[in-house]
C-alpha cells in the first residue's frame, strides 16, 4: 500500500469504522438504559436503514456532481455534528429521539459511501484496485471483531456520551485524512439537468450491464432470504440452544475473524475476473441458512458461520472491484448507490417476515431444546408449571417485562464478552 492518498483515505475510514462499532453499541445500550426493549432496538436502528433507503441513490447524484473529496467530508461533518449534539446531552432521551439519532447518521452515510467507493479507483491504479479494496474491507472485519468489545467497555466505564464524543473524534479523524488527499480533476460529465434524470441514467447503466443487474438483484434477494433470517435467529438459537450471549459473540467472532483471513489473501491473489469469482464465494454464504436450520451443535454454528465468513467479505471486495473496473468514472457515485441500495433494500420485508414465521413456526421443533441450556433461565421456568406436555415458548411468546430484561442482558454479555 505504497499510494499516499489511498494510505490517507484507508487510514481515516479505518478510524471511523471502528467509531461506527462504537456508535452501534452505545446507541443499542441507550436504548436498554431508557427502559426500551428489543423492538426500540429494532425501531433504532432501522432509522438508518430507513435513511439509506430513502437518500442512497440521491447521494449518487451528489458525488457525480461534485469532488467526492468534498462531498466525503461535507458528510462526516454533518455527522460529526448530529454526535457533537448527543455528547452535550441532546436526542439520546427517548427511543423516538434515538431513531431520529441513528436517520441522521444514516443519513449521512447514504451521501459518504457512493463517494468513497467512487474515489477509490481515482486514487489508484486498475491493477491495484483488488488490493486497495481488500485493505479496505480488512480494516471494516478487523473493527468489526474488537470495536463492540471496545465499545462496550467504553460504555461501562465512562457511559454512552462518551462512546458517542469517541465516535465523533473519529469522524474529524476521517475529515483530516480526507482533507490531505489530491483528488485527481472529475472527468467532464455528461448528465442530465434534473436529478432525477441522473438518478435514472445510472440506474439504466447498471441495468445495461447485464452481470452486475442479476448479480446485485441477487444481493438484494440474498439480504431479505439470508441476512434477515441470521439476525433475527441466530441471538434466539443461542440463547435457547447453547450459552446465550457467550455463544452469540463466539459465533459472530468467528465470522469477522474467517472474513478478515478470506479478505486479506484475496487482496494477494491476481484475478482477471473478480465478478465471477465473487459469484462463486456468494454461494458459499449457504451455509448460514443450513446451520440455522440445523443447529445440532455449537461447533456447527461456528463452523457454518466460518464458510460464510470467508466468502461473504471478499465477496463485498470481490463484487466491488469489479463494478469500479466496469464502469466509468464519471457515473461511479451512481453506481456505488446502487450497490449499496440493493444491499439493504429488501431487508426491511426480511425483518418483516422471519420473526413472526419463526415464532409461529418455533414451537414446534424440539420440544425439550432448552434443556441444553439450563443456566440461561431468567428464574423459575414458568413452563414447567405447565406440565411434562407443554411445549417451551419462544422468545417472541414472553411477556414484555421477560424479553426486556432477556434482551438487555444479552445485549450487554454479548457486547462485553471477554
């Protein structure tokens, strides 16, 4: 990594991405403080979800019309401030006031990633743009394995404002760096007047390209029938399975941890066809829905969520890599929202749905499953008043009070795991 302003642009994300570790557990435990449970966590942090559904592919346009250095920066500054109010004590009082913390921030980063992902082959040449992007995502699975850690004991020792006033230092890190790049001049753009002409030029530019269509409608697919299913079922399996939170970080610790080994040797590796590759690491994140629907063992979770962990991340480089090869720079911002737009865009429908099928559908599989996990009852098992013959509720089926103070101390164990 010889390139002084990629060496800059890693640098500060590298940063930031562990203050966004930050930021996800403290505004997850504010919520818990305020007396919330696991549908205000939900409700929380669907607000950036929200953000980037509604903004991403306008913070396309925005970076096609302007230096991505400029608008990089314009948009950690504007969160920078939205943590610099929380810190002194403002919108962190209520779960509705947490929402509209974590909108903003999303919002934010609807207009930051298009940008990024749009300087990057600016800054370094085709040949090294695998490699850049592999440091890249080996910096986001290296936070992504010690930054809840981190943030959790930061929490616990000096609180949530805190963790907030860290994340926002993180951003004026991430400003500096970016304000030391020499971006190269933008290629003279030949766009429409109108936003939302430019909005449908990149939509048809990636439509045009027929691999990137299917395989980015795959992805979107993919986050609705995979990723929704893994969050909403996996913290309930190993609760009800295995040793609760202990088992919830070590699964979720093995999967950044085989993702930081898989994005690091892909970066080694020369490849004349990244997308292909990366359609066939795709197909590895299989082993998520099979483990899931087979949890017979820990070991199998772990070794499950380790497949898809090795090809997911690179799959993220490998995918990415090919899309700032194929298109031209000057509609790059375009392309990258759309990218990032069909990463989450079915998530909320996922969300939706897993729960309510998985609660409908829970109590019918393995009646006597939590007799594996004797400790992680709350008190008395109140199911066992019931007699012999009842069958063990879900976490959906208990009481507000009950999946509160589950949730909350789940949520902490997990996050200040040793």
């Amino acid at each position: 990594m010889g390139l002084r302003d990629f060496r800059l642009l890693w640098s500060g994300q590298a940063v930031s991405s562990a203050g966004d570790q930050f930021f996800t557990v403290a505004v997850s435990l504010r919520v818990i403080e305020i007396g919330g449970d696991a549908g205000d966590v939900g409700l929380v942090i669907g607000g950036r979800i929200l953000a980037s559904l509604l903004f991403a592919l306008l913070g396309g346009v925005w970076a096609d019309r302007v230096p991505r250095r400029r608008a990089m920066i314009l948009a950690d500054m504007f969160r920078l401030a939205v943590l610099g109010v929380v810190s002194a004590g403002g919108l962190d009082t209520s779960t509705v006031l947490l929402a509209a913390l974590t909108f903003l921030m999303g919002s934010g980063e609807a207009f930051f990633r298009p940008a990024s992902g749009g300087l990057v082959p600016a800054l370094v040449p085709d040949e090294l743009i695998l490699s850049a992007n592999s440091w890249r995502g080996g910096s986001d699975a290296a936070t992504a394995v010690i930054g809840p850690a981190l943030g959790g004991l930061l929490v616990a020792t000096a609180g949530t404002s805190a963790a907030f006033a860290v994340n926002a230092a993180t951003f004026a890190v991430s400003v500096i760096c970016i304000l030391a790049i020499v971006e190269p001049p933008m290629l003279h753009r030949e766009g429409s007047a109108s936003i939302v002409g430019d909005i449908r030029q990149g939509l048809s530019a990636v439509r045009q390209v027929r691999w990137a269509a299917a395989v980015l409608a795959m992805t979107a697919v993919q986050t609705m029938f995979v990723v929704a299913p893994h969050m909403v079922l996996l913290p309930v399996i190993t609760q009800e399975w295995f040793a609760g939170p202990t088992s919830y970080g070590l699964v979720l610790s093995a999967f950044s941890l085989s993702g930081l080994v898989g994005t690091m040797l892909i970066g080694r590796i020369p490849l004349r066809h990244p997308g292909t590759i990366a359609i066939a690491f795709n197909a590895l994140f299989a082993a998520v829905p099979i483990v899931l629907l087979t949890p017979f063992a820990l070991w199998w979770v772990i070794a499950g969520y380790m497949v898809a962990g090795l090809a997911m991340m690179p799959f993220n480089v490998l995918l990415q890599t090919a899309l700032q090869r194929q298109f031209p720079t000057e509609i790059m911002g375009r392309v990258m929202s759309v990218d990032w737009l069909c990463s989450l865009a079915l998530l909320p429908v996922g969300l939706a749905v897993v729960g309510p099928l998985a609660d409908r559908l829970g109590g019918r599989h393995h009646p006597h499953r939590r007799s594996r996990n004797p400790t992680h009852r709350l008190g008395p098992d109140p199911d066992s008043a019931r007699g012999p013959q009842s069958a063990p509720r879900t976490l959906w089926s208990l009481t507000a009070a009950e999946r509160r103070t589950r949730h909350s101390g789940t949520l902490c164990c997990a996050i200040l795991r040793p």
